[in-house]
C-alpha cells in the first residue's frame, strides 16, 4: 500500500529539515516549487546536471553569492537580485549570458510563502532576460546557522571571437561614463533595514544590464576599453580597482555624477556618501575619446541608460589617484592602496 504523499503548503508551512534529506519531501520542495517557477526543458530531465550546446565564440564564467539582509526589499528582493548580479557580471565581460545555476541554503523554519516568492522572482528575473536556470541544488541548516536564506549563483555566457574588455587597455585621455544614478538600490536596502520612510519612496535600480550592453557595443565596438557594475563599495571603490588595474588616474567631476535628491536627501540622513553606496543596475564604462559621444548616446536611447552621463576622464598619474573634481576648483581624492579620502586641491 503506497503513503499518502503530504502536499506543500506554500500558504502557511515552512522549511523543515526533511526537505533538505533527499527524500520525498525534498523532491516535493524541488518540483512543486522551484521547478514550478523556473520551469524548463533542462530541469524537467531532473539530472544532477545539465548538457547545453555552446554557441560560437569564448565562454565566460562567474559565479556569486547573495546574503542581503532584507531579503525584501523596495524594487525586488534576493531572488531577482541574484540573477540580475550574475547576468551583470557576464554582461560587463561584453558577453551574452546564456545559463545559470542556484544553489540554496535555507534555514529550517523558512515560510515556504517567502519561498515560493524568492523563486517567483527568480524565475521572472531570468525569464524576462532571455536566459534559464538549469541546474542547482537545496540545503536545509538547523535554526540559527542561516540568516533565513543565502543564495550562490553561477552563470555562462559567450562573448565574440577577438572582442576583449580589459582595465590595461585604457589610456589617457579615454572618457568614463555612468549609465545612470547611483545610490539607489542601497539606499532602499538600508532604509527598509532602519525602518525608515521617505517622502519620495526609493526602489532598487536591480536590472540586468546585458541589452545595455549590447547598445553600448554595437555604437563604440573595440572603442570600449572596459565596464564594472559598481556594486559593493559603490563607484568610489570601482573606480579605485580600475585605476589600480590600469596604471592611471581619474579625474572625476563629481558634479556630473547623477544622484537623485531622495537619495542625496537619505544619504546625508544617515551619513554616507552616494559615490560610496552598492548600486545592482548601474554600469562604469571606459571608453576612448573617438566613440564616447555615440556609446553616450546609445545608453540614452535604452530605458536602463536614460539618465547616463559622462563624468570624467582617464589621466596619466604613477600614483592612481581617483580625483572627485568640482566646478569651485577644489576637490577630494580617493587612494586606492588605502581606501581613504585625502583632502587636497585638484
């Protein structure tokens, strides 16, 4: 006689030991909720692993893991942001993101109501990117060794044959250009973390940034020397990595930097600095001088790029200073081998 099977109650239960055990409840877990929502051919197989035809061209590979506390958030939560950041990080390669994996580590006790809408997001974030997840992998903690739910993340993707985005490429004289405003999608993590509330309320900037990218490249082709999603440490800390990658110097106009007045307005509330904060669907692109003003152009024309703009150049300088430049003629510097503003007059 066969067990009656428990159904999951994605309404009210929550994530018990067993469903990390690789038994029945574990295969309930998987199929009746993450293939529900990422649903494709390759997990349909149910394989430990999947097989997928390489297009022409190199591959590219990363791989992340995402902690975020909340894991809601105004503009998303940690499911849509952990595709976003792996496409973005294939994307800043010059490549087309092809696949990913997810693997899970949740905490016993888990509502599987916030599961379910983790893997929702999931499902729509890379849907809505043209891509599938198509492999991954559960775990169950006890209570008390996760913070809920911590997700890791692998992705692939191709990138033509003889195009290569690299920091040593820049010279002097190249021009640097934001796709957009910064701050955004930090500001709204640390304003649901405090419990605050704005007049103007402030959403995550998380997208995936690959069609942007692709704009970006069909108007500047090999004239685009480099790209960074500026995520942790905002664009002070990518822009320190790129000079301390490439040998040079930036000169920054910080007033040519866009940041919206809410969050200028939060920033200054609770003591940080924009150029400071983690940004999840914003780009840095280093472009030579020739191709600057049509790659600013295209990144205008796409709804992720509307508000881009060119914020500084590339300058000969040993000591790979980042100068934050303003129209009075002083200014500040960050130094990358210590991570410190210097006062000084630029």
């Amino acid at each position: 006689m066969s067990m009656p099977q428990r159904r999951l109650d994605l309404k009210n239960g929550c994530v018990d030991l067993s469903h990390g055990a690789g038994g029945r409840a574990m295969g309930q877990l998987i199929s009746g909720l993450f293939h529900e929502a990422f649903g494709n051919e390759w997990l349909a197989r149910g394989n430990d692993q999947s097989a997928f035809d390489v297009p022409a061209g190199r591959m590219v590979m990363t791989t992340d893991g995402y902690v975020v506390s909340p894991l809601f958030f105004p503009g998303g939560n940690i499911g849509s942001l952990a595709v976003h950041g792996t496409v973005n990080d294939i994307a800043m390669a010059g490549a087309r993101p092809l696949y990913l994996s997810a693997s899970f580590i949740i905490e016993e006790g888990f509502g599987l109501a916030d599961l379910k809408r983790v893997a929702d997001a999931m499902g729509e974030a890379a849907r809505s990117a043209g891509i599938a997840i198509i492999t991954g992998d559960t775990k169950v903690v006890e209570r008390g060794k996760a913070d809920g739910l911590f997700i890791s993340t692998a992705g692939v993707g191709v990138l033509p044959e003889g195009f290569d985005l690299s920091a040593d490429k820049a010279r002097p004289g190249d021009r640097v250009l934001l796709s957009g405003s910064l701050g955004d999608h930090g500001v709204a993590i640390m304003s649901k973390r405090q419990n605050l509330a704005f007049d103007t309320e402030i959403l995550s900037d998380s997208a995936a940034l690959h069609e942007l990218v692709a704009a970006m490249i069909t108007a500047g082709g090999q004239g685009i020397r480099l790209m960074r999603d500026p995520t942790r440490g905002g664009l002070a800390a990518t822009m320190n990595e790129i000079a301390q990658q490439s040998r040079l110097g930036f000169r920054l106009e910080e007033e040519a930097i866009p940041v919206k007045p809410a969050v200028a307005a939060a920033c200054e509330l609770l003591g940080l600095d924009p150029l400071n904060v983690a940004n999840e669907g914003k780009l840095v692109a280093v472009v030579a001088p020739d191709v600057a003003d049509s790659v600013l152009a295209a990144m205008k024309a796409h709804p992720l790029g509307r508000d881009a703009a060119e914020i500084g150049e590339a300058v000969a300088d040993d000591h790979r200073f980042v100068q934050m430049a303003t129209s009075f003629g002083g200014g500040r510097i960050v130094d990358w081998l210590s991570g410190e503003q210097l006062p000084r007059i630029c």
